[in-house]
C-alpha cells in the first residue's frame, strides 16, 4: 500500500491524511511527511491507526526522550519538537474559537511555557500484580489498552521519582495486600514528596515496617487512602507537616491535602497566575469574584492586591482549605468564600452574590455556561477565563461576546503539559 501523506494535525495531535475519500488519523506522523500505517479502528467516515513507517522526515520530528515512548500512554507528542508542540497547541486553540465561537482574539497572547521534562507534581499511578510480568507493575496505561505499561523510568516526572518506579514494584511486590493495591497517587509539595497508598485491605504490621523503612531510604511520605479521596491519611513519617506550594511573586503558601486538586506543573502555574492577575489588573477595594476557586491558587494573589475578593467552589472541603489559606497568609479579612455548586447556580443565587467589578472564572473542562449565561448588563466589566478545555471556552466565549456584548481582547496557551496533547488557555473579555 502507498504510503499516506500527512496534511496536517488534529486536536490530539495526529497526522491528518485522505485515502479512498475516508479522513485518516494517524498517530506518530507529523505534516509533511509520508507514513505507512496500521489501521486499529475502521469506521465508515474515517480510520484510526498509527505510522509503522516513515518518509521524508519533518524538520519538526525529534527523538522521543524516554524510552518508553509509545509503550506507554502517558505522552503522545514526544516526537514532536517543544516549538511545534506550543505551535499545534495555539492553533487547536484559534480553530476551535472561529469554529465553536466564531470569535477571534484582538490579540493572540505569547504562550507560558516551561521545563518540558520532570515537571509532573501529580501522577496517578496504576498498581497490577502480573504473574506474566514477574510481579507488580506501577506506572500508567499502555496506548490505547487497560494495561499497564512496563516501565521503569518516567521522564516527565521528576528524577528522584522516576528512579523509585523499580523500587516501588519491588515494595509492591513485598506487601501481603500486592493484589489489592490498585494505585498510587503521587503528591509533590515543597516541603515533601507524598505516595498515597489506595489501600482496598488494611496493611498488617509487617506491611508498614516495610513502608517505614522505604520512606526513610527515599525520604518519600506515605499516606493510606482506604476509600473515597478524603480519607487518606499521613503513615509516616508522622511529624510531616502540612503540605504547601508557594507563589513566591505575591508572598503566598498555599497548604493542600494531597488528594486535593492541585496543578501538575508547579513551575508553569506560577507564570498562569503571574499573566492572569497582569489581565485582571485587581486594584484594592474592588470586588472580584474567583468562581471555581478551589484551594484559593487565584483568591489569594489577588487579595494580596488590596481587593475584596469573593471564592465560590463547589467542593466543601476546598473551600475550609481556602478559608485556612486565607487566614495563614493574613488574608482573612479581605477574602470570603462560598461552598456552591456553580453548574446549578441560578440567577437568583448569583444576584445575591454581586454585584462584582471583575471575574476570574477557572472552570473544570465542562466550563461555566450556565454561569456565563447568568451574566446580565450589570456584569462585571472584565473577566479573565482559564481553561482546560479550548472547545468549551470557545462555546462560552460565544455567549459572551455575541449574547453579553463582551469583546475577546486577548486568548493565549498554556503548556502545562508538554508531550501531551492537553491544551489549557487564558482569555481576557471586556465591556
């Protein structure tokens, strides 16, 4: 069979090509180049395989950095250079906010960008006993399967981490409940590294010797999570304080339990947080409202300002750990916080919250659209929107500008996961 030529990228960043009228989708192909292909999935208006060969090489083609690249599901981009990486992301970006919102930014912001290798603070890890494999595995899925890859090495995570992978499936191995342990959660602070043991059995006293002796040999913290995220628990060591990350620009701790949702990226949230509250611009006495506010990551810099800042999440322990954030870095008497599930707020509950000068909206990747549709023309003049998803962004943008008479003044990446295909935003409306 003749080998495809790649056209362009889809959102996942596979090669696009066209054969017998049908749209190709084919992974570890770049533009440009030509690629012999095995088809997995058929359907009647498109295929899905990836390249077993490659011809006429693209400029932009580099050598994957790990070796477990295309085991491992983890990462799809690595044969994809940084530069083109950031380029494909912006353009999924600009195609999805002309196509879903049929806007188009005045100005396309530079993209946040940062260490391309060990930046992961947050992993989830899967646990399998294989008999075939000779024990315990502990790493992610294999490409498109359940399976856990083999691997013993991770270069997205941070070294010291990477170099525990061998050493985890050996401890795993060790354990009287190997079968019962199906994940370890990886919660990097800067005060400590945290592995959070999901624990369907509870572990013998043998069992935490061995995990004692491990946390002492690798200086790693162990918590036992037996049920549901809020009942992990500190094992050792046990004069481990409370786990934090800083923002070092606006003089703020934040502490989190280590099933919290926090950033991957340590590094390349501080420049987000930099570049969202240069767009808010918040200016002390205002009144700005952080909507999915979580941990209080944008709360608390932008009271840091001098304004009154107002944070509604829907998680209830969230918002404790927001309210003691707040009073840690002194900021109690200018923040308040509001448990409230904002994908059922309605138009009453949104009027008793305002009415607010400024916005700054950081929804999960269904976004705000019930939110924004609340938006009436007493709306704050400003908003600042960060997002996971560019097609829901995109589809609230719409709302926005075409309903609400804001104008998209700026949009822009941010590659907080480099290798993946993952494409988080920032966006700046106006009225």
């Amino acid at each position: 069979m003749n080998p495809l030529l790649i056209e362009s990228l889809d959102q996942e960043g596979r090669g696009i090509a066209r054969r017998d009228g049908k749209v190709v989708f084919i992974e570890g192909a770049l533009p440009g180049e030509r690629a012999e292909i095995s088809v997995y999935r058929k359907k009647p208006a498109f295929e899905q395989s990836f390249a077993t060969k490659i011809f006429d090489e693209s400029a932009s083609r580099t050598t994957p950095g790990c070796e477990f690249f295309g085991l491992c599901g983890g990462c799809s981009l690595q044969h994809m250079d940084a530069r083109t990486q950031v380029a494909a992301k912006q353009r999924v970006l600009e195609d999805n906010l002309r196509h879903i919102g049929k806007v188009q930014p005045e100005q396309m912001l530079p993209a946040i960008y940062g260490p391309s290798w060990g930046y992961r603070h947050r992993a989830r890890l899967t646990v399998r006993h294989v008999f075939k494999k000779g024990g315990a595995l502990v790493g992610f899925h294999e490409k498109r399967s359940s399976y856990v890859a083999d691997m013993s090495s991770c270069e997205v995570l941070p070294q010291r981490i990477s170099d525990l992978l061998p050493l985890l499936r050996r401890l795993v191995d060790s354990l009287s409940l190997r079968a019962r342990l199906p994940q370890i959660e990886l919660a990097i602070a800067d005060n400590a590294d945290v592995l959070v043991l999901r624990n369907l059995d509870p572990l013998t006293a043998e069992d935490e010797d061995k995990l004692r002796v491990f946390a002492d040999a690798h200086r790693v913290v162990f918590y036992l999570q037996p049920s549901g995220p809020e009942t992990a628990a500190l094992l050792y060591p046990q004069d481990t304080g409370a786990l934090y990350y800083t923002l070092p620009e606006f003089d703020v701790r934040i502490h989190f339990h280590p099933t919290d949702f926090t950033q991957v990226n340590h590094s390349v949230n501080q420049v987000l947080v930099r570049r969202a509250l240069k767009l808010l611009a918040p200016q002390p006495g205002e009144s700005i409202a952080d909507l999915f506010c979580g941990l209080g990551n944008f709360t608390l810099p932008i009271a840091r300002s001098g304004a009154e800042v107002t944070g509604i999440e829907g998680n209830a322990g969230l918002i404790r750990r927001a309210e003691d954030n707040a009073r840690r870095n002194g900021l109690e008497g200018n923040t308040r916080f509001f448990t409230m599930d904002l994908f059922k707020i309605d138009a009453a509950q949104w009027q008793a919250l305002g009415p607010f000068d400024k916005l700054l909206i950081d929804p999960p990747r269904d976004g705000a659209m019930d939110l924004v549709k609340l938006i009436g023309a007493d709306g704050p003049r400003r908003i600042v929107y960060v997002s996971c998803s560019p097609s829901t962004l995109a589809r609230d943008a719409e709302v926005l500008v075409a309903v609400h008479g804001y104008t998209l003044r700026a949009a822009g990446i941010v590659n907080m996961f480099p290798h993946t295909a993952h494409v988080e935003s920032i966006a700046l409306f106006e009225r």
